[in-house]
C-alpha cells in the first residue's frame, strides 16, 4: 500500500491555508473488497504491534482526533483500533468541561487521561478544543472564571499553543509519542452527511439544530484550525491532516500512519535475566510432578 505520510503532514512553522489541502485524493483501494482486505491486514498488524508495545512498556502513545461534525472521527477510531485489545487502549470524548473542571488551567482535564506507558490513549476531541470552539465563541472563553487581566483575546490564544507546545515536548521527552489527526472534510460532503442521519432512523439522534447553527461558522472554524495547526505542528508531534470526504480512505491513511509510527520505536519483548530463567525452570519442574 503506497501512503506516504509526509504527504499529510504539517510542517513544523508552516502557515498552512486549508484551502490548498484536499478534502478528497485518489484513494489506496480498487474496491470495496481492496478495502475491507487492506484494513484487515492494518487492523492485524496494529494488534501485533500493540501487544508488543503493552509488553515492552517502555512508551506511551497518545493519538488526538479533531474534525467538524460528521468528519468521521467515531468511525476511524472504531475501524483503526478493531482489533486492538481493550485491556490496553483507552478512549477519551471531551465535551463541554464541568464546574470541577473550569476550576482548573485548560489542561488539567485531559492531562488527568493520559495513557500510561505502554498504553494507547485516544481523545475523541481534546484540549485543542480551547483554542478551537473556545476561539470562535469568545463568549466561552469568558465564562471560565479567568481573572479580567487574563481575557486579552489578542494574546491568550498564542499563550494557549506555547502551554500545549510546552506540554507536548515534556511528554515527548518522557516517552509519550503524539499523532494528531485533523479530519478535512468539505462543508458539502458534511451537508450531505448529515442529510443521511435525516434519513437514517439509526443516526438521527446524532443530528440538532447547535449542528446547523454551528455550520454557519465555517469559515471561522476554518481560520481557528489554520492557526492551530501551523502553530503546534511540530517535530515530534506533528498534525496530519487527512482527507476525510472519503471516510474509507480516511482509515486506511490514518491505520498507516500509526503503523508508520509504532515501527519507528525500538521495542522488543523483555528478555529474562539468569535468575528469571533459573524461577522459570523451577516452575516448570514444579508443574511436571
């Protein structure tokens, strides 16, 4: 499967203009039978690779899903991490922060989730919220108790990417690799989805009127996503934007951009020692009486 992931990588610096960045690109499958057949041998090897990393215990991986509504971001998380076991993944959704939670800096919340070592950790939309749905309603941003001299809407969003900068290089350097997603859908594939959950009795719960109302901002969530990606897209933690008009596509990209990353560690199965070998010895001999 040829998927280069460089391909869909923000630089490091680079002010990026989504507008260049495709919603749709040829997909890596012929057919839906291609499909299922390359995700299976994803989702297979992903299973492999986490049972090693759960037993070498040496890193944690943090994989971060941001998109717009109907983005897909439910779907990829289910399909990409199928076959992983469940004693050793865990998914996170953040929503609407509670009363406990604005008590605390703009962190607190998702750094309380943060997967151990040897864990996989999956937000389901994160701490990129603030800087996102924070920054297109301003009106959030002031009912989370900051004193007055805080609120300088100017300077607070740049304060915000240096503290989640900050924090991603310090978990860097302690052993937690970071893939972040961002879903790029077109506000007409997102139309047409969500015209489906309209029709669709099973998904209809998914769909309200916030949904549409939202829809009319587009294009300020789009400047929002502009600035945060060119501002926290970094070196060892950099963004992927991925075309998400193609949801299929989407999750082949993305299972092997995580694979691209899990082979890139140095992990191995924990070798026993002397006196492990001599205990394991005596065990058998004792099971053999």
């Amino acid at each position: 499967m040829k998927i280069n992931e460089k391909d869909f990588r923000v630089p490091p610096g680079k002010k990026i203009d989504l507008r260049k960045w495709p919603t749709r690109v040829k997909p890596v499958y012929k057919s839906k039978k291609k499909y299922h057949k390359l995700l299976e041998e994803q989702v297979e090897e992903l299973s492999s690779l986490q049972r090693l990393h759960y037993a070498s215990n040496g890193y944690a991986i943090l994989l971060i899903f941001q998109a717009m509504d109907a983005a897909g971001k439910d779907g990829a998380i289910r399909h990409v991490m199928s076959g992983v076991n469940p004693q050793g993944c865990q998914v996170f959704s953040f929503k609407e922060p509670s009363a406990e939670e604005l008590e605390h800096d703009f962190l607190w919340r998702t750094t309380k989730r943060l997967p151990e070592r040897g864990r996989i950790g999956i937000f389901n939309r994160s701490y990129y919220a603030e800087v996102l749905i924070v920054r297109v309603h301003p009106e959030i941003l002031r009912g989370q108790g900051l004193p007055d001299e805080l609120l300088d809407e100017k300077a607070i969003w740049q304060e915000r990417y240096r503290s989640v900068v900050d924090l991603e290089a310090h978990l860097h350097r302690n052993g937690t690799r970071i893939i972040k997603f961002f879903l790029h859908q077109s506000k007409d594939e997102q139309r047409k989805r969500f015209l489906k959950r309209i029709d669709n009795p099973d998904k209809n719960w998914k769909l309200s009127i916030a949904d549409i109302e939202e829809r009319k901002l587009w294009k300020y969530y789009m400047q929002a996503y502009e600035a945060c990606l060119s501002a926290t897209s970094t070196k060892d933690a950099p963004w992927y934007v991925v075309p998400a008009d193609d949801k299929k596509n989407a999750r082949l990209i993305i299972s092997e951009i995580i694979l691209d990353v899990f082979n890139g560690l140095k992990m191995a199965y924990p070798k026993p020692g002397a006196k492990r070998r001599r205990e394991l010895q005596s065990i058998r001999k004792r099971l053999l009486k």
